[in-house]
C-alpha cells in the first residue's frame, strides 16, 4: 500500500512544509541545538497529526546546552530537563545531557535520532497516534533509512532508558500496540478501529495463498482462520488505472479462493460508517 498521511496522497507534504520552516529558524541554532519531538518525527517523513503539518504547532526544538531559540512559533526543550523532574532514586532518570543519542541531519537539517523524538511525543500525541508513529518507525514508511524498520527491540530499549520521564507512560502504552509489517496510518487506524470494539487481532499483510499454492495476494489485515480479509483503499486506489485493475483481479482471486474481502474508505473508519463496518467484520467472523 502507498504511503499516505491521514489520507492524504501526497506523502511529501508533511516534510516539505516542516522543512520550509524549520529553516527559516535553522540561522539562530547553535551547533547542539536539534528539532525534536513532533518536530522531527515529521521532518523524517513519519506520520504526524494535520495540526503539526499545517503549522499549528511550534517548532519543537531541544538544546543541549542554553535555553534555544526564543522567537514566535518554536517551543523550547533542555535536554536533561525532564530527568530532572523523574524519581532521584532512579539511574535511569539521572541521564544527563551527554547519554543522548547524537544528533542525525534530515536535508541538512539538525535533527533528534527517530526513535528518541518518539519517546519524547508522549505529553503531545494521543495514544493513537503514538501507535501510528511506532507502526512507522517500525515499517517501511519513511523516505529515509534511518526512520525505518527499526527493531521493535530497539523501541522498547528507548524505552527502558527513558523510565520516569514525562508522557512516558503513553508511549509504553503506545508501544504495547505496535505491530511491525503495518505498510500505512490507516491501515494501523483500521487494526486499532476493530480490535477496539473487541474483535481478534488480524495477522498484517500476509503473502497468502490457495489450496494449490498459487499466490492471491497479500491483504492488509486478514483472519486466515475463517478466510476473512479486511483492505484499506486510498483515493490513489481509484486515480491509478493500473491499479484499479490489478485490485479487481486479486479481489476476484482471493473470491474463488472462498475468501471473503472487505474493502473500506476513510469513510468507514468514522462515526456510524465505523460502526457499520466493524459489525460487517463481526457477522464474518462468528
């Protein structure tokens, strides 16, 4: 599935408008200040709520030293400060400015490392959207090398580091949610919509095959057990003529397989729509 931010195609958006902006600031950073938090989380192409994209968020910005940038638009972080604040007893919590990971560069922008910028999203993101960003971090989704396919492992040990600090305890939750081989936002919206309102948790994009091991596809959330697929069709579904045809093909494939597939909209992942649609998946189900 193509890579879309709350539906919307384009995937470059988020972090070509971020990085319009973020330069504008970049002449008053010093050489240890970096963007961090929702900040970075989009300038590394990973998924970010329309409010961060459209600019109605500051600048998220962490010094390592000094207080940052004081300007209009840019909220400012001390690397440290939040260790300072968690239990005194905890080695963890006394981690000092120079136990954070380096700093990594986005397009020539200084930037926190991925994973830590999520860590730190903990008091700013809902849980949702925490899961969405973890799901990315450890997908594919992200343009860039470092921002992807990340070891759940890895996640988990950021987070371990980070014990007692603020909004932690949202992102572990978070975390708990995570699923590796989630190819999109609406496809981990579409995982948490159903398994939510109590159904079982779906395998994720599993190559699946007939009886005689010819290939069908590979459906975004499938129940193998009662041969029940769950897809998520984008607007780029409909504009690709190519793909419009290849999605009818594999849809018939998979029917004469005896699989049943349910195909779904944004639109179906809100208010009654969303209800129709989870006890559409249920009736499959029992």
């Amino acid at each position: 599935m193509r890579y879309v931010v709350d539906g919307h195609p384009d995937p470059d958006d988020a972090p070509r408008d971020l990085a319009v902006r973020a330069r504008d600031v970049l002449p008053v950073m010093l050489v240890d200040w970096r963007f961090s938090r929702v900040t970075a989380l989009g300038l590394w192409g990973l998924p970010v709520p329309w409010w961060v994209r459209d600019g109605r968020e500051p600048l998220h910005v962490t010094a390592i030293e000094g207080r940052g940038p004081r300007r209009p638009g840019v909220a400012t972080h001390r690397a440290g400060a939040a260790a300072s604040r968690a239990d005194p007893t905890d080695r963890r919590a006394r981690l000092g400015p120079s136990d954070r990971p380096p700093m990594s560069r986005v397009d020539g922008l200084p930037v926190d490392e991925p994973v830590t910028a999520w860590v730190e999203c903990g008091s700013l993101l809902s849980l949702t959207d925490l899961v969405r960003a973890g799901d990315a971090l450890a997908g594919c989704w992200s343009p860039h090398v470092a921002a992807r396919e990340r070891p759940v492992a890895q996640l988990e040990r950021a987070l371990h580091d980070a014990r007692g600090r603020r909004g932690v305890a949202r992102v572990r939750e978070a975390f708990e949610l995570v699923r590796p081989g989630v190819e999109s936002p609406k496809e981990t919206e579409l995982r948490l919509l159903l398994t939510r309102a109590g159904l079982p948790e779906p395998e994720i994009n599993v190559r699946t095959y007939d009886d005689r091991g010819r290939y069908l596809g590979k459906p975004d959330l499938r129940y193998a057990w009662c041969g029940v697929a769950v897809e998520y069709e984008g607007d780029e579904h409909r504009r690709d003529p190519g793909r419009f045809r290849q999605d009818i093909l594999r849809r018939e494939r998979f029917a004469d397989a005896g699989w049943r597939t349910v195909r779904c909209t944004d639109d179906d992942l809100h208010g009654r729509r969303a209800d129709e649609l989870v006890a559409r998946v249920r009736r499959l189900l029992s």
